[in-house]
C-alpha cells in the first residue's frame, strides 16, 4: 500500500483524491491477483488432478468429477488471498476479513454438499444400496451442516461466539421442532424403515390411500417415490409408511411364485349325480382315468360294508359331476406347466351365494413376472369354461340381453304352434 502511495505521489496526485486512487489501484490489483489465481488453480491444478483420476480404473474417480468437487474447491483460493490481504486497508480489515471468512464457510459447505452427493452417488453402486438406502441420512448431514454454517456466519457477524448462540438454541428448540417437523418426522421414519427392511428401492408396493401401485424408485429423507405401472409417479411422505398400512410385493418376488385365487360360479340346478353313461365318458378323459376307477371301487367297497341298497340314488355313495369336476382341476393344474408344484395347490367349494356354488382355484405359478402370470392364469380359466358342459354343469352368469331375446322367441312360437 505504502508503494502504490508513493507511486500515486510521484505521478502528481495528492491528498484525498491520491487516496482514493491509490485504494481503487490496490483493490485492482489484489482482484487480478484473485482472478489470475483462480484461472491457474482451474486451468491447471485442477486440470491435472482431473486428468490424473480419469486415468485411474476407480469409477468413484469419475463420480468425482461429474459432482465437480475439484472444481468447486478452487473458488476457496481467492477468498484466502482476499483475507490475507486485508490489512492493506486497516479501517476495513474487520469487515473484510468477516466477508472473507463467510465466503469461506459458504464454499465449503458447497463442496462438502457436492462430495456427499459423490459419496450418495458411489453406494448407490453397491447392492446393498437397494437394501439400505442413505438418501435420508445424506439430506439430515445436509441439514445439520447448513444449521452449523448459519450459526457460524451469525456468530461472525456479530462478533460472537458460536457457543453463545449454540446456548439459545434450548429456548428455540419448540420453533426449530414446528419448522423441522417434516424432516424430524421422515428421519425417524427412515431409520425405522431402514432398521425394519420395511420397503427398498425396487420393491413393487401397493398403497390404496395414496393411490400408489409400483416399483419404488426413490427413498429419501422426506418422500418415497413410486412410479407406477401406468408410469405415473407417486409421492408418498415417508412417514406414511410407518403410520398407515401398505402392501410390499417383496416377498411374493423373492418366493418364485405368484398366487391365483379366483373362483368359478356353478348354477348349482346343473349339479347331478353321475349316470353309467357320464362315468363312461369321463374314464376317456386322461386326468380322470385313475381317479374314477379308484373312486369306484372305494364308493362300491363303502356300499357293500354297509349294505346300502343303491336302488334310490340318495342311498349311500355316488359320484356327482361336480366333485368329479373338482378332481380334474386339481390333476390338471398338477399337470400344468405353469403351476408351482412345491407350493399351496388346491380346489375348494366356497359357501354358496345367490350367483351360485363358487369352485375357487387356490393354488401358485412358478413365475412372478406380471405378463407371464396373466397369460397362465387366463389360459386355465379359458379352458375351465370350456370344458365345464362337459361335466354336466353350466357356469353362471346374470341373465343377459341375448337371454331375454331368446325367450321371447321361444314364447312366441309356443304361441303360434298353440293357435295351430
């Protein structure tokens, strides 16, 4: 400062105007100092540490460099020459040193929020990312560092300690809990989602109160996010999952199969027992060769010992076309290829209502893959439809359009063969 005085001296200048030249030429130059010092910190120190970390085989090297934590640290080299340059002008060397300082504080934290994205962005490259995701826990150290830089940057603005200010925190603690509630809320839910394997990137959820109904893309530290199967996205509050009910699918995947449980409704007037001529036809049927031949002789064992007179067909036992309907699903689902033999496989009457007798088919494919158990589950109840009147029964359904039609048209020539 001295030499810049004597300079603006010697070229003529003098009093408050020499002044003010001589602090405007200072201040030119201690920002050209800056600027030139953060052009080579950029262009070169930067450059070659970049240059150095792309050659290495680490893929967390060029994570680095897309966060552009290297290139964020650079901008602390003009704040450090403007500090220590700051007693070139005594009167304001307080408040540029403080200005300094907050420049300082505000630039690490940037860099520090930019290499924990790095860090975020590296676990997400492990498998166990998808199990415990830190999303959450990285915007918390987020929040607690931001808190620790505006109390640091108050603390230099007043010229106090930082432990002063921490001392008033206990009488702000009920506001700071109003403001942070959603953060405290979803920090607590995300340790005990995290703690509970309660849900994880990937799981396929279902949330009827949110409308929510897919695979789990996001888990951070106040939302989940669920893109669902139209590909709309779903928000749904952390803490919602720890308060309400939902389905995680997770388990269902993990097992290899996926349940079918879905009944057929039988017009119970349809139900018989079987004639000589019905078992005939169902002994050519190959799922029901061996079970009607076993039936048989059990029924005729059991009619004999108790000396059943079969002359009325209510007496003792007999098969009907329902019950022989029953034991072909089961040996056709068993036969299946689609079916998963090692899991829950059965055919069970429900209590019947007034859409008639319902046959529910319980039983699990040994795939989970969406497309593939719809194609499984229709092409068995496309063929159950089918082969229904084959047995003597007729699926019910509510009268229709085309019933009405057909019985009007029946009348009508009842009608007409009556006036003949």
């Amino acid at each position: 400062m001295d030499f810049i005085n004597n300079w603006i001296f010697n070229l003529g200048f003098e009093g408050k105007t020499g002044q003010y030249l001589a602090a405007a030429v200072t201040i030119l130059l201690i920002a050209l100092i800056c600027i030139v010092a953060n052009f080579l910190t950029k262009k070169v120190v930067v450059r070659i540490i970049s240059h150095m970390v792309s050659m290495s085989k680490f893929k967390w090297n060029d994570i680095l460099l897309k966060r552009r934590v290297f290139h964020k640290l650079s901008h602390i080299v003009p704040a450090i020459i403007i500090y220590y340059f700051a007693p070139t002008f005594p009167r304001y060397q307080h408040l540029i040193e403080s200005g300094a300082n907050i420049y300082l504080i505000i630039v690490n934290l940037i860099v520090i929020s930019s290499a924990l994205d790095a860090f975020h962005d590296i676990y997400e490259t492990f498998e166990i990312s998808k199990i415990r995701p830190i999303k959450g826990v990285i915007q918390i150290v987020k929040i607690v560092l931001a808190i620790i830089g505006i109390i640091l940057i108050i603390s230099i603005l007043l010229n106090k300690s930082p432990f002063i200010l921490l001392s008033g925190l206990g009488a702000l603690s009920a506001v700071l809990m109003l403001v942070f509630k959603d953060s405290i809320l979803g920090l607590v839910a995300g340790v005990q989602l995290s703690a509970n394997d309660m849900v994880r990137v990937g799981d396929w959820i279902t949330m009827p109160k949110h409308g929510a109904d897919g695979d789990v893309i996001e888990i951070s530290l106040h939302t989940v996010k669920v893109q669902n199967f139209d590909k709309t996205i779903t928000t749904i509050p952390s803490y919602s999952l720890i308060s309400d009910s939902f389905i995680n699918w997770r388990g269902m995947q993990n097992s290899g199969g996926r349940r079918i449980k879905r009944p057929i409704y039988i017009d119970v007037n349809s139900i018989r027992f079987c004639d000589d001529e019905m078992i005939n036809k169902f002994r050519r049927i190959n799922f029901l060769a061996d079970y009607i031949d076993e039936r048989l002789v059990e029924i005729q064992k059991f009619n004999e010992t108790h000396n059943i007179d079969r002359s009325n067909p209510v007496n003792g036992r007999a098969l009907t076309n329902i019950g022989v309907f029953r034991a072909y699903i089961k040996n056709y689902l068993l036969n299946h290829s689609g079916i998963h033999k090692g899991m829950t496989l059965m055919v069970r009457q429900l209590e019947p209502t007034e859409r008639g007798l319902p046959i529910e088919l319980y039983c699990f494919t040994n795939t989970t893959d969406w497309t593939e158990y719809e194609t499984i589950q229709d092409d068995i109840f496309d063929h159950l439809f089918v082969v229904a009147p084959e047995f003597g029964l007729r699926i019910f359904q509510n009268p229709s359009g085309h019933d009405f039609r057909n019985l009007n048209g029946e009348e009508k020539e009842m009608s007409a063969v009556g006036n003949e």
